[in-house]
C-alpha cells in the first residue's frame, strides 16, 4: 500500500503574513518617549548653565575692552570717559545707551566716579556690571581705573 497525503485545503503564506501588524507599539513609542525624557532632563540644566557662564564670559570681555579704552581716552585727553563717550568712540560696540547706563543682553554698565573729582574723571572709575534677568542670582562686576575686574554679587 502506498500512503498518500491529502491536504484538506492549500495554505497560502500570503495570507498569513498579512495578518501581522506592521509599525510600533504602544510600549515602544512610550519607551522612547521616555528616554527622550530623560535626556531633556539632564541636557536643558547643563545648556542653561552654559548660557549663564557665556554671559559672563561676554561681560567680562566687555569689562576689559572698556579698561583698555579707557587707558588710550586717558592718554590722549588726560582724563579717563564716561561710558556715555566710550559707546560711540567704539561705534556702539559697548551696547544700547540708556541715561548714563549701557546695556548689553543681560547686563547693565553703569560708572561711578570718586567725590572729589566727579567732573573731571582724572583720578579714577569704577565699572559696574549687573546683570538685570528677574527670578535668577544676580551677579555682578567691578572694573576700577587699575584694570582689575572683582566679582561683588553672588
């Protein structure tokens, strides 16, 4: 006797890969929802940081170029400028003139002179550099005749 198989119906393989579902799921969506999380979380601190240090980083370097303008001012009018006469010498470099004041992204420079010579600027200035963002530490900057630049605040 020879056996034959029979097949009750043909199988067709099309079929049945049709069936699978193709795409992502709901677990793996709201896993890579969550480590994009988690990475937002660790990267937005650090960038805020790097923000803050490049602000300060912009003020001082704005402290030093009013230091060495100020020594050429002196040299040439043997009295040291008020901010508001440095801007312009500077083509506005030093930011937005307000009153007496410069304003500079977050930062504001204003000039005090020593009492005994306040209108003639020939013994010295102090630079203050504030920065002005509400809800933040303030820091702030004291630039002198001598070219030294001290952090006051915080």
């Amino acid at each position: 006797m020879v056996a034959k198989s029979v097949t009750f119906w043909p199988v067709n393989t099309e079929v049945v890969n049709m069936n699978r579902e193709n795409g992502f799921s709901l677990v793996e969506l709201l896993c890579v929802v969550v480590i994009i999380g988690i990475i937002a979380a660790l990267g937005v601190p650090a960038l805020q940081r790097a923000i803050l240090s490049a602000e300060n980083g912009a003020a001082f370097g704005t402290m030093r170029t009013i230091a060495s303008t100020q020594i050429s001012y002196f040299s040439q009018n043997n009295r040291f400028a008020r901010l508001t006469e440095l801007n312009p010498i500077m083509g506005n470099g030093l930011g937005t003139t307000t009153g007496d004041t410069i304003v500079r992204g977050r930062y504001v420079f204003e000039m005090s002179v020593p009492p005994p010579t306040d209108a003639e600027l020939k013994d010295g200035y102090v630079i203050t550099a504030t920065q002005s963002s509400p809800n933040e530490t303030v820091y702030k900057y004291e630039l002198t005749n001598s070219g030294s630049i001290q952090q006051v605040l915080p």
